[in-house]
C-alpha cells in the first residue's frame, strides 16, 4: 500500500476570508439596479421566511409537512423555493394545505404602502 506524505511546506494553509454580508448588502444597494431588483423579490423571500418560520414553530422537518399534505418531501422543497424563483407561485390552496400542515390558517392582507 502506498502511502503519499505530504510535506508541511507543501500543505494548504487555511485562512479564514473576512465577509461582512450586512456591510455588503448596504453598499450594493447604493447601485439603483441591484436595489431595484432588491426589493423587486423582497416579497418573494418576506413570503418565505413566513412558510419556514411556521414550520420551524411548529417542530416539523420538510418530510412531516409534506406527509401531512399528501405529498412528496420533493415537492414540499419545490413549493417553499418557487417563492423566491419567480417561475411558479403556490396555489392559494397548497398554501392552505400547508398551513394547515403546519396547524395555522392562511391569511391574506393587504398593507398600505409607506
């Protein structure tokens, strides 16, 4: 069995990289375009945080919402990321079924724009 030794001045230094996301995300939206887009999908990830926040609340995984709904793990995922890809919203009534799954009720309003 051959065995490669690796010398120490031939190894991989790990070097944490700095990141700073909430510093980067302020000056990015100093550019119009991406603030635009920005808050273009705010509403998308604002309704996404919701679904996830229930189901944090309500202790259950992707597989016991989705078992409570009648359908696949596979498609729960599907439903929770469509939010924030733009290409296919949930039904009102699978985000009744979820939030049933989840033992809440679904309500809509609509909020006056500051």
């Amino acid at each position: 069995m051959n065995k490669q030794v690796v010398r120490q001045d031939d190894a991989m230094e790990y070097r944490p990289v700095q990141a700073e996301p909430l510093v980067e995300l302020e000056r990015d939206l100093q550019d119009p375009a991406f603030r635009a887009e920005w808050e273009a999908i705010a509403d998308e990830f604002a309704a996404l945080d919701i679904l996830l926040d229930a189901r944090r609340r309500a202790g259950l995984t992707q597989e016991q919402v989705a078992e409570r709904m009648g359908v696949k793990q596979s498609a729960l995922a599907r439903i929770e990321t469509s939010l924030t890809s733009r290409k296919h919203s949930p039904s009102l009534a699978t985000l009744r079924k979820y939030a049933a799954a989840v033992g809440c009720k679904l309500e809509i309003r609509l909020a006056p724009r500051s």
